[in-house]
C-alpha cells in the first residue's frame, strides 16, 4: 500500500473479513486496524483507521503513485 505524495509504502496482513493491519516502516511503529469500504462494484473506495481517520480512492493522476 502506497499512500500520500511521498508515496510512503506500509504492508498489510489481512485479520478478519474486511480488516487488515497497516504497518508503516519502522521499528517503533505499531500496526493499525484499517478498514475497507467497498464501491458497487467489489472495489475498494476508501479506508478507515482509528489512528488517521478516513482515506478516499481518487483518481490517479500523472505523477501519482503506481503499485
């Protein structure tokens, strides 16, 4: 998972149905529960964390990050 206009990188292990926990690199960094709401069509639209609130899917543009 890539995030912001740094591209920071976290990995992500899945917990249970919609869950998974997000880990940012570093060794003092815990993970974080984040939950995905899916779009009509089975896509993932946006995440939650308790930690940093509510992230949305944008369109990407040129320059943006690419996994």
């Amino acid at each position: 998972m890539k995030a912001g206009p740094a591209c920071y990188e976290g990995s992500l292990r899945h917990d249970s149905y919609d869950t998974f926990d997000l880990k940012w690199p570093g060794e003092t960094t815990l993970p974080d529960p984040l939950t995905f709401t899916l779009d009509p069509s089975g896509q993932a639209a946006s995440f939650w964390t308790e930690a940093y609130g509510t992230f949305a899917r944008v369109q990407a543009t040129k320059g943006d990050c690419q996994l």
